[in-house]
C-alpha cells in the first residue's frame, strides 16, 4: 500500500482511571505504561477487565459526557479526543462498522474522510481488500456478508485509513480457523515496517504470542497486572494468569467428561433450503434433533450457518423444503415455528444472535433476564408466585454468569464477553426446549467459559437440545457435540452439507 502514514504512534498512560456514569467503581484503574512508536502490544484481560474501554479511549470515542476521567491518557503528547484519524479501532461487533452499502465504498469510506488523494484511494482498497483475504468484487453488496466477512470488511477499511495506530478488538474472535491465520497474517505484513503502532486485544493468546513484542495484561478491577515480553509475563506468569481466565495454551481449562442421553426428537428438516431475499445459502439439509443432545453447526465464513440457526429458530422462513417442529417441542401448536406468537416462541425455543445488542429490549441487565419470562405466559401460575420464581431464576444466572455485580447496569454499557453472556441467559431463563446459539462463546475468559459450559451442561442433562453455531472446538467437545459441516460454496450456494452422526470423546 502507498506509504503515507504519518509515523507510528506514540502511547502513554499516567494513573489513568476511566469510571462510566452509571458505575460506582472505575473500569480503568490507575494504569501506568509507556508504549513506543511501532510496538506490536498484545493486551490480555478476564472478561469485563476494560480492555475494550482503553481501546475506544485510545481511538478518542468513548462519547460519555457525564464519566468521570483522572491522570493522563495520550497519543502523541495529547488527548486522543485531539488525534481522532490518528488511530483506527476495529470494534468486537463489525456489524456496527459497516456503513456503506457496497464492499470497495465502505473500505474506502475511512481514507475518504481523511482527505487522502483521490489517486491513492482506491490502490489502497485493492491492497487492504487482498490482504485481509476477502476476495470479492468491490461492488458486492455488504449487507450480504456472514459476521466473519464483516470483520475482515471492518479491517480491511483500518488498513487502507493506513493509521499510525491500529486497535483490534478480539479481531478473530468470530472467524474459521483458516480465516483467524490470514486475519493475522494480513496484520503482521500490513505492519511489517513497523509504521504503525499495533494493540490487539483477544482471549486465545496462542494466536497472537509470537506476532507482538509485549504483552499487557489488566485483572479484573481494571488494573495493570503485568506488563513485559511475551515470554516474561506468559511464562514466567502463565499459572497466575490462568487462574485468573487468560487463556493459556499449557493452562487449558479442566473439564470432566460429559455425556447426556438423547430424548424424543424435538426438530426434523427434509430437504431444507435456507437464505434470504429467495438467494439460497444453504441447501439439501436433512437434520434430526433430539432433546438432551447438542449439535454443532460448523464451516467456513460465509456458509450459511447463521442464516440456518435463524430459520431453526422460526426467525426466517425456509426458502424450500421442510422444517417440523415435532409434538414434543411444539407443544399443541401447530408444526412450524414460524407461525408461533412470540410468547409461544419464547418458551420453546431460544435464539442467540451473533451480535448480542439485537437481543436487548430493556434498559438494565436483570430486567433483561426477566423480560422473556414474564412474556411467555405460563398458564395456572399466581402472578405473585410467578415473581418469585422468576427472581429466584434471575439471581441465579447472575450469580452463575459473573453479572450479579452488573444486575442494575444498561446491557449497552457492558463489555462485549458480558454482552454476550447476558445474551445467553436471557434465553436460558425460560428454559426453553431448544436453545440455538450464534457463536456464544464469543468473548469469553476461561473462567466464563467454563461456567457457561456448566450451565449448557445442566440444560442438556434436564433435556433440552442445544444448537450452536461455533468456530470453538473446545466448547465443541465439552458439550459432546455432533457436527453438521457446512462446505463453502460459490456466492455462499451450499450443497451436500455433511452430519457426522458419531459423538466426539467427552474431555
């Protein structure tokens, strides 16, 4: 790409401190750390740590008028609010990064706004487009990507703004595992040069180890726990840090195996063509699920999985083909979910979308989790009765998820790992027979993980079915999951989708 950067970045942080509005306690706390111009920095954290704050505070968008901000941040000598342009954040949801209706615009839609040379453009594009390995034509509609294009999309458009500061945000966190290597890959030889300052933020540490020459790590309250060389802080440190939910390679999380017995089918498909506006995604599907079994539907970026988990879950209807939801699941209602009330919905099957915000309906978390309880109408309860086992059930998904200190907090405010547990619990709260869930893992420490694993564990055991669109082949094998493959296709047409009817080894 045309080098017209204006010089990596410098950071330095002075006992900043970073306290939202609606919080009694800091999200950032004190931090003190110097970062030199065209360090590669991996910054490490337990979920709900701030990591995603101190990059929107670096990018000069936090946007809270009323928080409350103490010591020094600054990006070249002054208030990153001063240097907005200088950095380029790629947020955790690429969805609320795409801005324009054809894949070349957005991309260039950055580098125009920064008054670079019309001239300049549009090589830039090409170049950023290549590098991130999304090969499409510049006037393909972005509105069609599957949430793993759209984050190359969001990348694509840092890398042709060519900032002297480059953020990422859990930037492979939704990706197949080959994306998550050219992903990587494209950021290491874009900064190859060291002309641009780079912090990534992202969980599985094994990723990113090798590509950056520091490591940060914040604890829980928001503080700095350790900063230093990758082998410093995850070696000499990794059994701390591990006990804390950094994802570290020798310190995987221990789980016991598990199996759960497979009860009365709940769902079949035949022939089943999914997608939207009539364009097939996915085609020929033969599915069977049962109570007490867990699925995972699998494959590359762009396959199609999260248009089918919608249409399992009666959010979209099938293009072709038939999907019947079986008496046991229906439940005297009629055999497509499609036509279900949204009470009636509710409380037999549970959708997780991928991006977490589409979910939220009301203005604090524990309001969240009660919402689709109250609104599910369960017959011959008392009202007053029902509060109380609605509460009881509330108190025990915060407690269960890590959000009992978050219980009264705007969903909108939380950190993208809380999102999506919340997400996940407000469909778990009515214990639906079905849950199906776009990426839930997403976000997630080890310690989160683990929990979360826990209470699908407990749902499958109690009968429900779980469907999970993920990428994680840990969830994957912690829940004894079969798998549906979906093969990549040109434009996303889907065929011949293969179900391995054998159960991967419990751990």
């Amino acid at each position: 790409m045309p080098a017209t950067r204006s010089g990596p970045a410098r950071i330095t942080a002075e006992n900043w401190s970073f306290r939202r509005a609606d919080r009694a306690a800091a999200v950032l706390h004190g931090l003190d750390f110097s970062i030199a111009p065209g360090e590669r920095v991996l910054l490490l954290g337990p979920s709900g740590s701030g990591k995603s704050t101190l990059l929107h505070a670096l990018a000069g968008v936090l946007g809270d008028g009323d928080a409350e901000e103490t010591g020094t941040l600054a990006l070249d000598g002054t208030h990153p609010r001063a240097s907005r342009g200088r950095a380029g954040l790629m947020q955790q949801d690429p969805e609320t990064q795409v801005i324009l209706p054809r894949v070349g615009d957005d991309v260039a839609f950055g580098a125009e706004n920064l008054s670079v040379p019309p001239e300049q453009i549009w090589p830039r594009v090409n170049d950023a487009l290549r590098a991130v390995g999304l090969d499409l034509p510049l006037d393909h509609p972005s509105s069609s990507l599957s949430g793993g294009q759209k984050q190359r999309l969001a990348l694509a458009g840092i890398l042709a703004m060519q900032p002297g500061l480059v953020l990422l945000d859990e930037p492979t966190a939704n990706l197949d595992p080959e994306g998550v290597l050219e992903v990587r890959d494209a950021v290491a030889s874009a900064l190859a040069d060291r002309s641009a300052t780079l912090i990534v933020v992202e969980h599985r540490v094994e990723v990113w180890r090798d590509q950056v020459d520091r490591v940060l790590v914040l604890n829980a309250q928001g503080g700095l726990e350790a900063d230093g060389t990758p082998r410093e802080v995850l070696v000499a440190r990794g059994e701390a840090l591990a006990a804390q939910g950094i994802w570290l390679p020798e310190h995987l999380p221990e789980l016991p195996p598990f199996n759960s017995t497979p009860g009365r089918q709940l769902m079949t498909t035949e022939s089943l063509a999914v997608g939207r506006r009539a364009v097939a995604a996915a085609q020929g599907l033969n599915l069977e699920i049962q109570a007490g079994q867990a699925l995972a539907i699998t494959g590359p970026n762009g396959s199609g999985k999260s248009t089918l988990a919608l249409t399992l879950g009666g959010l979209l209807k099938p293009i072709s083909g038939v999907l019947k939801a079986e008496p046991e699941l229906a439940d005297g209602l009629g055999a497509q979910p499609r036509s279900w009330k949204a009470k009636d919905l509710i409380a037999r099957i549970g959708s997780v979308f991928q991006e977490p915000e589409h979910q939220f309906v009301t203005g604090n978390v524990r309001d969240e989790l009660a919402f689709g309880l109250r609104h599910q109408g369960r017959r011959g309860t008392e009202k007053e009765g029902a509060e109380k086992e609605w509460a009881a059930r509330v108190d025990e998904l915060l407690e269960a998820l890590g959000l009992a200190d978050f219980a009264e907090a705007n969903p909108f405010t939380l950190s993208g790992g809380q999102k999506r547990r919340l997400s996940v619990a407000t469909v778990m709260a009515a214990k639906p027979k079905l849950l199906i869930l776009d990426e839930p893992t997403f976000g997630q420490d080890a310690l989160t993980w683990a929990a979360l694993i826990e209470l699908l564990r407990t749902a499958l055991l109690e009968g429900s079915a779980v469907v999970s669109v993920s990428h994680d082949e840990q969830f994957i094998e912690a829940l004894n999951s079969r798998q549906l493959l979906m093969p990549e296709q040109p434009e996303s047409r889907l065929s011949d989708p293969r179900l391995t009817s054998e159960r991967r080894p419990g751990r």
